[in-house]
C-alpha cells in the first residue's frame, strides 16, 4: 500500500474510518515511518485546533477550559441524544451555557441550559434544580416556562421554552414612551408574581428580558434568583449581579437581599425607559458603586424634556437608597404605573425631595415665626401660612386626599354609591307585598357585603381611593340594611320587648310607609353602624368616617333615651318640642369637644377637627335649645324673684348668658394654642357678641310685653356694650369684636332716634360733630403723648 | 501587523538598544495579558491597567538590575509572579463589593478564583490566548489566503468540507492538507516564541 492521502489521514484521527480501510490503514502505518511522523503530528495538530477552537469561541470572554463543563454544540449534541438538534450557541449565564435547541419529537425550538457544577455532590435535588425549580414555581406567561430538567453523565441540564426576542432595551428602542410602559408593566406583572411566591430574581437587567414582536416580554436567568425564606442564608460576603443594576444594599456590607432589591433595578428599567441612560453611567466598578451608594441620579426630566414629572417620581421613588424608602415589591410600583396609565394623580414623592422640603420648610417656619414676632405678619396670617407649610411637610393620608378630589372618575365613584344607598333605601322604607318578606332584604344584604369585600379588597390592593369610595358606599348601607333585615325577618321586634317602643315607624308613616321598626332594632342597627364606622376608620384612616361615626353615635344615643323613655313618646316626636330636654346632648357634645382637644393637642389633627367642630355645633344647637325652652337652666337663676321678668325676657337673657360662655370658651381655646382651637376660638368669638348685641337690641324691641323700665336698661346697655366691644377689639385684634361692635352702635343710634330724639336737627350734628373730635383726638393725642415724654426724657 | 518576534529576541532587544522603541514593543506584548489578568481577578478597567503598567515598570527594573535569567524559567513565569503580586496588592486595597469579576454574567469573581492553582491557570490562559493570537497573525501573513480561508472555515468554524470545497474551489484533499500545514506551522510558531 502506498502513502495514504491527507483525507485519508484526517479521517483516521477523527474515528471515522470505516473498518476495513481502518485494518488497512494501521497495517500500513506499522511500516511506514513517514507516516506514523504525519499521524504524530496531526494528533499534535488536533489538539492544538481545540485550543484554538475553545479560544476563538470564548475570545470576547475567555473562560477557562473544564472538562466538566459543556461548551460548544459538538458536545451538547453528544450529550443530548436523537431527540435534540443542537442549532447554536446563545451564550453563557451566570449558571451555565445555553444552547438552541430542536425537540424533533415535540417540533418545537427550546433552550436548554447546561447548569455549571458546584458541589454537585453535596446538594439536595431541591438546591441543585434551584433555578428550574424557582422557573416552574412560578408558571406565569411572562416567565420562560421549564419543559423538563434532566441529568446525563453527571451533566444537569434544563428544558426551557424558547423564546425569539430581544433584549428590552433593543425592543423598545424605536417606540414611544406608552408603548414601551405597556411592556414595562408587563415585565413588572411577572416580577410581582415572582414576588408574591417569595422569589428575590437578583439579576434584572435587559438581557434578561427578552420581547417577542408582539410586544411581550418573558423573562429568563433565574440562576442567582432566591426565596425569601432562605434569605438569611445569603452570604454576607457574596456579590452577586450585574454591576450597572445593582441596588445600593447589594453592594453594602453586610450584603442583604429584599424584594426591592428588585425594584431598584425595575427602578433603572424605568429610568432607561424615560431617558435611554443609565442612571449611573460610570464604567469604572469602584466609581458606579460609590455612585448607586452615595449620589442621586440626574433628573430624568432635565435628560429629557418630555418625561412627565409623575413617572419622575416614580423611578426615583423605585431608585432610592434605603430600600425601606423604595416601593417594597414589584406589585407596589406597578400600582403606580398603572394609576399613571389610567390618569389617575401619582402621589409618591421620592424622598429626597421630600426631605429637601421639609428642610426648606422648616427654615421658613422659623423665619415666620421671627416675622410675626415682629408684626410683620399678623396672628391669622401666621396660621394661615402655618396651615399651607403644615400640608405641604405632611399631607394627609393619601386615601383621604385622593377620595375627596372630585376628579371624574371619582365623582362617578360616589354617583354609583349614591345610586346604591338610594335603591337600599327604597327598598327599605316601602312595603313589597308581593315579595315574601325573607327575600325583601337580600339585595341590601347582598350590596352591602359586595361593598364591604370591594372595598377590603381595594384597600388590600393599595387603591386606596377606591377603597374609601366604596367603604363609605357601605357605611351609609350598613345602617339601612341592618334596620331593612331585622324589620322585614322580625327579629328584635318591638312586640317582643317592652321597651321597644315605635320611634322612627311615625316618620315613616308619613313617607307612605309601612314598615315597623322598633326602637330596639334602631339601638342595634345603629351599634352596628357605630362600630363598622370605628372598624372603617381604624382601616383607612380617613376622617369621613370619623363624621360616620360621630352621627351613627348621635342615633344610636337617641334610640337610647327614647328606650329610656327620656324623649317622647312616638306620636309627638318633634326634636324642637320644648319637651325634649337638649341637655341631653350637650353633654355628648361637649364630650365631643373635649376629645377633639385632647386629639388635638396630641397632633391628631385629622380626627381633632371633625370631633371638635361637631361638639361645638352640638354645644350651640343645645345651649341655644336650652334657652328657648322653659327647662332653661339659667330658667330657675333667672326665677329667683318670680314675675320681675316674662317669659320672653327670661329666654333672651338667657341666650345673652350663652354669648357670655361663648366669650368665655373663646378664651379657652385661644389659651390651648394650637391652630384648630385659634380658628374655633374665632368662630366663637362671633358668636358671643353677635349673641349678646343682637339679643339687646332685640330686647328693647316692642310687642315682647317687657316693662317699660328693664326696656331702658337694655336700651342704654346696647350702646354701651356696643362700644366696649369696639374698644375691645385692640387688644387681641379681634375684627369680630370690631365689626359687630360698630354694627352694635348703628342699631343703637337708629333705636335713639326713632325713640326719642326724631324731631331734634341738633342730634345728628351733634353726632357729626362728636365723630370729628374723635377723629382729631385719635390724630392729636399720640403727638402730645410723644411729644411729652420727649420732653421728660429731656 | 507588527513583525513577528520571538520573547529571546524582545528580551535581546531590550538589554541591547536603549531607546523607547524596544521598551514599547514589549510592552504591546505583554501588557495586554496583564490587564486581561488583572481584570480577571476583579480589578476595574482603569486599575487593570495601572496593574499591567506598575508590572512594566518592575519588570523592566528588575531586567536592568540583571535579576531575571532566561534559562531559570520562562518569561511568562517571571512575569506571572510580579503581576500576581501587584494585582492583588491592588485588590487587597479594595472594598469587599469591588471584589466582582464579570460585568455581563454577573458572576461571582469568588466563583472563579478561589486559590492559588487557579490564579495560575488563569495567567496561563491569558498567556496562551496572547501567544495563540500572535502566531495566527503570524500564519495569516504567510499563507496564501485561500489557503489560510479554507483552514479557517473548515477547522475553526466547523463548516461543513463539501462548503468549504466550493467555497473556495478545492478538492477535499486539498483542504485536509490546507489544515494540516498551517496547524503545523502555528505549532512551529509556538513553540519558537517563548
């Protein structure tokens, strides 16, 4: 046999001879030494051309070579068996090499990953198909889905879907802002189902998110992912991720994961998708560290013009360093995505601007209250600016701010609602004779869980503006449907207990309507309400059901003195009967009044104001019952010598006494300091001497029988009453003082005319010229007065 | 294309011309490994190559005071040692999270080295992929470019042999021998520059 040719050769080091020209092959080799000098070599030659293979492979990321590991689509192919056609090599993750595969069986293209090995040994199968397992736990449509994992010759690997599409960043490079949310919520759908079975990803960034062309992203690499019931296992030392995402407390001894770990890097997302930049563009590792630790990104804003100030917001709320300040999951920020999307007003603020203006504010606070101290501001000013710096540092509750702005969507909210508490409350009060009475009470029933679960569930989702609209949709039912179900089903009737007592079944009665209800199903239905109103307003904290609870609380202490027998009987039940003794609810009020100080002083504004401004109104309706109806309690002060005044009189005396406490609770409030007692101490202010004056004047008025005397008394007291609330007035700047002081003197004038001086021309000219030495007094005397102690100090 | 030389002739050069041209010429060489080894080891672009720089400058110290002899060990060795201990001084000096290695995997520079066996490997690596490089320039030069295409097609790039035939009209045999003789000459190469 002569030489073989080269092809011959190239075939015999790559096995691929067939026997017989094998047999003959070596025979020869046996012989010839030049030969077996060109074999040596091409044996040389061959392993030299898998270095070079290996290298030119992994020249942009030269790894180093293990057997262990499979690296090129020779040896997955081998691995795999008939059923996979290895096609390519699409990379390598942080866990291995991923290759595309054909399942000829299935027809469908798949990846599969070959894990890298570590410890492989000393692992549990649940530690070992950690990322396989993390994958199919989570079965969402913006997750790759597992197929099947496997393991052959020691060599693990995963089936997963295969999924055509690129990178985020390069997907949504061309399309407008909208279109590239509608992908970004997509994404964050998937990492909050991730969240919400307590799986931390740890590597997002845009390769790891891939986009079909129809816009919907999957995403992949759950190789570093965790379950938070292992995150005290995390290496404290460990970094893990991809530098340009990396969240602050990654890279911060002791390392800890959290699932806004996460969100920071949804947060970087977001910031690319407003501005195509990095939000921290340093290449240099040590420096982009110190910058995720330490620096706050450029305003996406000032990067582009266009990016509305709420999305603003939302990045760099997603961006911040303390992961407490950050949305704490994917689900959270996703919320206010999606009330940006749906037009909705974004109330999160990140909180360095926050802080910025708490420091800002609080500098103008001080410099306010160095200004008012030097009358450069006047009190009422001072509050008022207080009031606006107050809600600009600390704004109420989201839910009570977003439920009372009459935005469309709300106003509908609160429409439907209405609709609601109506069509309960027809059903209520008329009678359904061709329904039997079990059923009469379902709708109500049904509606007012619906509201209750809605409203729950709203509140549960973080919408909080939903939730108070339809929390307080039942609030208003519960009442009507507790009164509905027990008048209808016969339960707690008035027949059965003594003191149930008909009230409200008079009222009804005169609405056509014939349903009894009892004062004892009024008592629960009402206690029902109150502690639905307390349960609401523990949940939300919205002050509306602090109003909820306040009236609920009036009803049900009226069902109270009714079954107590302390208010009328049902046929003459008229709340403004001199009968009803309002006594009875001045204490409740002044109560009220008393709480809303006390929550007041201890900065619970929110609930103080409501509490304080129904006690008070609840004092001045009583005490001002109290004065018109004969059981007066000034009634037996003013008695004590009977017959010296009429009835009349007694009643306007006593209503000037309640201007007098009214004087009197003023000075209380305005003593107590704080800003909600100033402007009740304000309004009472009006009130006392508005009482006071107009009761004198009206007094002196004829056709009241007075005598003739007291008449003259009163007459002579308007004016000067009248000017000493004029003079009054400078000591606390008081204008209500002022104003019905000058009010008080014009009735008195006009009552001095009419009465005695008509017919003198020298009355008015008098009165013109009195005014003009008052006038020349108040220009002169502060001259001499200065010009006097001048001279002393001369 | 810079002429092909060997590490004898570039140590030669530098004991025997005095002028920067040498200096730079060896630096071209081999600062690139340093900094790719450096950046291995979880050093930052810029402190790589102030790593591969200081590893110059001590380098060239140590050959002026005569200290490194070529018939004790290979450059590659002498070299491997100051770059080692310049590129962990360098890392030593770092914060625990600067310790990372891979910016696009996200891999753990602490999954990759771990001990000194593998700081070795990987300089090796490093060392072989700069050789590898230099000597396919090298062949690329010297054969005729068909016949480095149909090497490069049928042996690295795994195309299938009746492609390459076409491709670049030649018999099968042809091909084989095509591999055959640059893969020899790549070897020559090799072996000849260090």
């Amino acid at each position: 046999m002569k030489c073989p040719e080269q092809e011959l050769i190239e075939h015999y080091i790559q096995g691929r001879l067939e026997p017989q020209a094998l047999s003959e092959f070596e025979a020869h080799l046996q012989t010839c030494k030049h030969c077996q000098t060109i074999v040596a070599e091409a044996r040389e030659n061959e392993k030299l051309l898998i270095e070079i293979r290996t290298f030119e492979k992994t020249s942009s990321e030269p790894r180093e070579l293990s057997s262990k590991e499979i690296y090129t689509v020779d040896q997955a192919q081998k691995l795999l068996g008939e059923r996979y056609r290895v096609i390519r090599k699409i990379g390598e993750g942080a866990a291995g090499h991923v290759f595309q595969v054909a399942d000829t069986v299935l027809d469908r293209l798949v990846a599969v990953k070959f894990l890298r090995k570590k410890d492989a040994t000393k692992d549990t199968d649940s530690k070992r198909w950690h990322e396989a397992r993390l994958m199919s736990q989570l079965n969402h449509p913006g997750v790759a889905q597992v197929y099947e994992i496997g393991e052959i010759e020691e060599q693990r690997f995963i089936v997963m879907e295969w999924v055509d599409g690129l990178p985020l960043t390069d997907a949504w490079k061309d399309l407008p802002i909208q279109q590239r949310l509608n992908i970004y919520v997509n994404v964050l759908n998937a990492i909050s189902a991730a969240h919400a079975r307590g799986i931390i990803h740890r590597d997002i960034k845009p390769s790891n998110i891939l986009v079909s062309s129809d816009h919907k992203p999957k995403i992949l690499d759950f190789g570093i992912g965790l379950e938070t019931q292992y995150l005290s296992g995390v290496k404290q030392n460990v970094y893990r991720g991809t530098p340009a995402y990396t969240a602050p407390e990654q890279v911060t001894a002791p390392i800890q994961i959290f699932p806004s770990t996460d969100v920071f890097a949804l947060g970087i997302l977001l910031y690319e998708l407003l501005t195509d930049t990095l939000p921290f563009p340093q290449t240099d590792h040590k420096k982009l560290f110190e910058a995720i630790k330490t620096q706050h990104p450029e305003l996406p804003s000032a990067i582009r013009q266009k990016v509305p100030i709420s999305l603003q917001n939302i990045c760099l709320k997603a961006l911040e360093k303390d992961p407490q300040n950050r949305y704490s999951t994917a689900r959270d920020l996703a919320d206010d995505i999606n009330r940006y999307l749906r037009g909705e007003k974004v109330w999160s603020r990140p909180s360095f601007l926050s802080d910025k203006i708490q420091q800002e504010v609080f500098y103008h606070r001080q410099k306010l209250k160095v200004w008012r101290d030097n009358e450069l501001l006047t009190e009422k000013e001072f509050d008022r600016l207080e009031n606006i710096y107050e809600r600009v540092i600390s704004p109420p509750d989201l839910s009570i701010i977003e439920a009372r702005k009459l935005s469309f969507s709300q106003v509908c909210l609160y429409f439907g609602g209405w609709i609601v508490v109506l069509g309960s409350f027809v059903l209520f009060y008329k009678t359904w004779v061709n329904i039997p009475p079990f059923w009469r009470p379902i709708p109500a029933l049904l509606a007012t869980g619906l509201m209750i679960i809605l409203g729950l569930a709203m509140w549960k989702r973080n919408e909080s503006r939903l939730a108070v609209g339809f929390l307080s949709t039942a609030n208003l039912l519960v009442p009507i449907t507790f009164l509905l179900t027990l008048a209808q089903w016969d339960l707690l009737s008035p027949v059965n207990y003594p003191w149930g007592t008909e009230s409200i079944s008079g009222i009804l009665e005169q609405m056509e309507s014939y349903v009894i209800v009892g004062n004892v199903q009024l008592y629960f239905s009402s206690l029902c309400w109150f502690a639905f109103s307390l349960f609401f307003l523990h949940l939300t904290r919205s002050s509306i059901f602090v109003f909820f609870g306040i009236i609920s609380f009036l009803v049900w202490l009226t069902s109270c003195y009714i079954i107590a027998g302390m208010i009328g009987p049902v046929d003459t039940f008229n709340p403004w009967a001199r009968e009803i003794t309002a006594g009875r609810y001045l204490y409740p009020g002044i109560g009220f009044f008393v709480l809303g100080v006390i929550l007041d002083r201890h900065k619970f504004i929110h609930y103080a104001w409501p509490l304080c401004m129904v006690g008070l109104a609840m004092i001045v309706i009583c005490l001002s019952v109290i004065a018109i109806s004969d059981a007066t309690i000034f009634g037996w002060l003013l008695r004590w010598k009977p017959g010296f005044l009429n009835d009349y009189e007694i009643q306007l005396v006593s209503l000037i006494f309640n201007g007098l406490i009214y004087l009197g609770l003023a000075g209380v409030c305005r003593s107590l300091g704080t800003r909600l007692q100033r402007t009740l101490a304000s309004i009472l202010n009006w009130l006392g001497p508005i009482h006071i004056l107009g009761t004198l004047r009206i007094l002196d008025s004829d056709g009241l029988n007075i005598f003739g005397s007291h008449k003259i008394v009163y007459r002579i007291l308007l004016p000067i009453a009248s000017v000493g609330f004029v003079f009054g007035s400078v000591v606390r700047q008081m204008k209500s003082f002022f104003f019905s002081g000058l009010a008080g003197i014009a009735t008195a004038v006009q009552r001095f005319t009419a009465e005695y001086l008509k017919n003198y021309f020298a009355w008015p000219v008098a009165l013109i010229i009195t005014g003009i030495i008052w006038m020349l007094v108040s220009w002169r005397v502060p001259l001499w007065r200065a010009n006097r102690l001048l001279k002393r100090a001369k | 294309m810079t002429q092909w030389v060997t590490t004898t002739q570039l140590l030669e050069d530098l004991k025997t011309t005095h002028d920067e041209s040498a200096w730079t010429e060896f630096c071209s060489h081999f600062q690139p490994v340093v900094i790719e080894f450096a950046k291995k080891l979880g050093l930052s672009n810029v402190e790589a190559e102030d790593a591969a720089q200081e590893t110059m400058a001590a380098f060239f110290k140590a050959f002026k005071e005569g200290k490194y002899d070529p018939a004790k060990g290979r450059l590659s060795n002498w070299l491997f040692g100051i770059a080692k201990r310049i590129t962990l001084n360098l890392r030593g000096r770092q914060p625990l999270e600067k310790l990372i290695a891979d910016k696009a995997t996200g891999t753990s520079f602490w999954d990759m080295v771990q001990d000194d066996r593998t700081i070795g490997r990987t300089w090796e690596l490093q060392w072989q992929q700069m050789v590898l490089k230099k000597c396919l320039d090298q062949v690329r030069q010297e054969f005729d470019p068909k016949i480095f295409g149909a090497f490069r097609h049928y042996a690295i790039d795994q195309f299938a042999i009746e492609e390459v035939c076409q491709r670049f009209d030649m018999s099968r045999n042809a091909v084989y021998i095509a591999k055959s003789r640059v893969l020899s000459r790549l070897r020559q190469l090799r072996q000849r520059f260090e």
